[in-house]
C-alpha cells in the first residue's frame, strides 16, 4: 500500500512517514503541492494523508481537485491540520474528506485511522461484481469498462446490477419491469429494450456481455 503525505512542517513529515514505512506501508512525502501533484503523475497512491495549511495552495483546494478528477474521485483521503474547530472540520468533510486528524495526534491514533479507512475501501471493493473487462460496485454506484468509469442513469445501473447478479440466467422483460421499475409500472414491455439498447451502448466493448434470448429476455453471459 502507497500513502502520500502532503505535510510542510519537515519535522512531522519525517516522523509520519517513518512510522508508516516501519508498519509495512510505503510513504512518501511532499513539502508542498506542486511536488504532490508531479508525483500523482508518475503513481496514484492507495492513499492521502493531507495538511490544510499549506504554501502554493491550501488542503481543500487540493482536496476539491481530487475530488473532481475520475481518477482520484474515490481516493482515500484523511486531513492532518492543527485546525481543530467544528468549522474547518466542516469544511474538510463536506468537500470529500474520508477522515479528519487533528494536530497535535499520536502515531497510534493515525495509524488505527488509516488502517480502518483502507479496511473500509478493501470491503467496497469486495462488493464489485466483475464479468470479463466490466465490472460494477454497488456500494460505491461505479461502473467501470476495462478500468474506465462509465456513467449511467439509476434505471441503467439498476438494470446492470440485475443482469450481472443473475449471470448466465435469463431474466424475462416482466421480470425486469417488476424488479427495476417496480410492480406497480404500467408502461410497455418496450421500455426495457429501450434502455438495454443505450445500456450496451454506454459499455461499450463490454455491451456483447448483454445478450439477447429471443422471445424471453436477457441475460449476461458468462464470459470470464
């Protein structure tokens, strides 16, 4: 596991990251966010460890960028700061936060803190179904083909979930209806075919997954 550190102070910097290193984690640390943000170039980590009190830019400016980025939406992410007051922590929460330390904290606090939120993205990620290169996570409503992230309506996810929890199994348009849109739906059988069709063509490569059973349903296949 790689966790990066974003901390000014060298003092606590070097302390932190000794004693993620000495506990089997690698670290490494920055000083300041444009040597963060060339090392988010050359590795994503499995983590962030980020002060909010920094030069250049300040932790939730950083924070919001992280955010807003695909590849760094879901990034464990824990703020280190000596603000300690409702307001800041607000604030750090509210923008995507995962965790909130506050300055002055025990090794032993920070690491229980990491450990439990890498614990808790680990239990996400078991929650993934995965057929060939499409894989979807309930828990976090993600989509991804061939490790890009797709986006689809709540109908279209639901629809996924369904099909891909039921794989190799044929699901007729009723059930589909009644399952995803609900038992008392009252629209035509159409709708389903309607959004299976934009379905396959969101995945995209991933949409043969999809298949037809003429005059029954649909199913996933069982591709490995």
């Amino acid at each position: 596991m790689l966790i990066y550190l974003v901390e000014d102070d060298n003092s606590i910097r070097e302390l932190v990251a000794y004693t993620l290193q000495s506990t089997g984690f690698q670290a490494e640390g920055f000083d300041k966010p444009s040597a963060f943000w060339h090392g988010m170039e050359m590795q994503l980590p499995d983590l962030v460890l980020l002060d909010l009190m920094l030069p250049e830019e300040d932790g939730i400016s950083i924070l919001k960028k992280l955010r807003n980025d695909p590849k760094t939406k879901k990034m464990p992410i824990i703020l280190l700061t000596a603000k300690s007051s409702e307001y800041d922590k607000v604030m750090g929460l509210e923008n995507g936060a995962d965790d909130y330390v506050a300055k002055p904290f025990s090794m032993m606090e920070l690491l229980a803190r990491v450990k439990a939120l890498l614990r808790r993205v680990e239990k996400d990620d078991d929650d993934s179904i995965v057929v060939g290169g499409l894989s979807v996570n309930k828990t976090r409503h993600e989509v991804k083909v061939n490790g890009e992230n797709v986006t689809l309506t709540l109908k279209e996810f639901d629809l996924l979930c369904l099909l891909m929890e039921n794989k190799g199994k044929v699901l007729t348009r009723d059930q589909l209806l009644n399952s995803v849109w609900g038992y008392e739906f009252d629209g035509e059988n159409r709708t389903v075919d309607v959004h299976i069709r934009t379905l396959r063509q969101k995945l995209g490569v991933c949409g043969e997954y999809i298949e037809t059973v003429r005059g029954v349903g649909y199913k996933v296949g069982g591709k490995v």
